[in-house]
C-alpha cells in the first residue's frame, strides 16, 4: 500500500484560543492539497475549540499518559485525547524525554495506550548532537526504536518521527544523505522486526523543516513526511511546507 505524505504541527506550549483561528487558515489552505494528510497538535488547552472549529480536521495531542485514568495529577490520558475529539497524539519528543525524564518504557507504554484509544501515534526518536559527533546516532536511534516501538499495531496507526534533537528549533539540519541513511535504517530494522508490515508505517523528518528547506529535507529516500514546530503555528509559514510536500507527489 501506497504510503501517503503526513505533515503534522506540533505547536508546543503555544497558542491562546485566538490562535484557533491560524488552526482553521491552515486547515482551509491544507484542502487544496488533497494527497497529503495534515494534522495539528495544540496544546491540551486548545484540542476542543480548534475540533469545533474545524470539523473532519485531524487534531493531537502532544503527550499522553498510559494509564485510562487514575490519580495523576496534571495527566491525559488517551482516552481523554479521543473524547475531547483528537485523532492522534505523539508520544517520546524529545522535549518529553529529556524535560520530564521519559524512558523508553514510558514511550512505550504511552503509545500502546494511544493505539488502544483508538487514536495514531506518533512515536518520537533522535540522538543529542555528542552522538551524531561520535558517529553513533544510528546505532542510538535504532536502540530508542527497539525499545518504545510496541509490538503489536496497527501499521497505518503508528508513524515514527526522526527528530535529531540538536536540529529541533536551531535551524540546524542534517544532510539529506544523513536523513535517508537514518530513515532506511529505521524502515530496516522495522522490516526485521515486523515483516511487510513496516512498508505501511509512516517515517517522518522533524526539526527546523521550514517552507525552503522542506523539499529538499522530504524528497529524501523513506521519508514519509515531517513533524513541524516553529514553522507550524501560521498558515504563513506552514502552508509552504504542505505545498512543497504535495509537490514531491
Ligand atoms: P522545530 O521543532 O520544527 O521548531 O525544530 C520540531 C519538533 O520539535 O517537533
């Protein structure tokens, strides 16, 4: 099966109710560009009002917890995300693992609790720059994807996102080779692991992808699409990237 391109915004901790009006321009815009899926992850805050807004849009949440419910204070769950109208939710950003001390067994645990919502994951995974320096972020990576990937989903549910965690919010980014050298390695070990399944999972390129840099970044072998921060929050500067993905065909 043919995979289709995936542009997903992740606005971070950003955005007001008034920014639910950017949600709904880029949403708009992203109908011209039918064959490629575009989704929006606001903050908690905002997921209600920006589904309202926009119905049939595809909006996230940028975390979960892998409990149904319980006593956590300050938690989501999964099962909150689908009821307040989410569709996805990412999970292992690096933002998360580093800032909140996520494990592998967490992202794990998180992402096989958005599978059984109901909901398509996005599961995180990059190397600090010591690693790419040392030569050793494939091996790093591989090592994140073995241990958070679950072992039973839905292909067209479960999309990894490589996201160097020196190139997030620097306008750093790694050579095109490098990119298509880590995403064949990923669809590589997923092959291993899970046979012809791994053709259907979505890899995704995420840091500093913008409007200029996204064509080059997006045409490399075996990537699938890109995970947006920054350049997410406008259609001014989101828009591009979806046209530049669409264009690639
Ligand atoms: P950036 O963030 O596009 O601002 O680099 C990407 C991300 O953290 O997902």
């Amino acid at each position: 099966m043919a995979r289709r391109k995936y542009v997903v915004g992740n606005w971070k901790m950003n955005g007001l109710s008034a920014a639910i009006a950017d949600a709904q321009a880029i949403f708009a815009a992203a109908k011209d560009h039918p064959g490629v899926d575009v989704a929006l992850c606001p903050p908690f805050t905002l997921i209600g009002g920006m589904v309202a807004a926009a119905p049939g849009a595809a909006v996230g949440g940028q975390d979960c917890h892998s409990a149904a419910s319980g006593a956590f204070t300050g938690s989501v769950s999964a099962l909150m995300l689908a009821d307040a109208g989410a569709t996805l939710v990412i999970v292992g950003h690096s933002e998360r693992r580093e800032g909140c001390g996520e494990s592998d067994a967490d992202i794990r645990a998180k992402a096989e609790a958005g599978l059984a919502a109901g909901l398509s994951v996005i599961l995180c995974v990059g190397e600090p720059r010591e690693v790419r320096e040392s030569g050793g972020a494939i091996d790093y990576v591989l090592a994140q994807v073995a241990q958070s990937v679950p072992d039973d989903f839905d292909a067209t549910r479960l999309s990894i996102a490589y996201e160097p965690i020196w190139a997030i919010g620097t306008g750093l980014v790694p050579t095109v080779a490098d990119v298509a050298a880590m995403h064949g390695a990923i669809r590589g070990a997923l092959t291993a692991r899970f046979g012809g399944k791994a053709d259907d999972m979505r890899l995704l390129y995420g840091g500093s992808v913008n409007g200029d840099n996204a064509a080059e970044l997006l045409g490399a072998g075996d990537v699938d699409g890109a995970l947006v921060g920054g350049a997410s929050l406008t259609a001014a500067k989101f828009v591009p990237i979806v046209a530049a993905t669409a264009a690639l065909g």
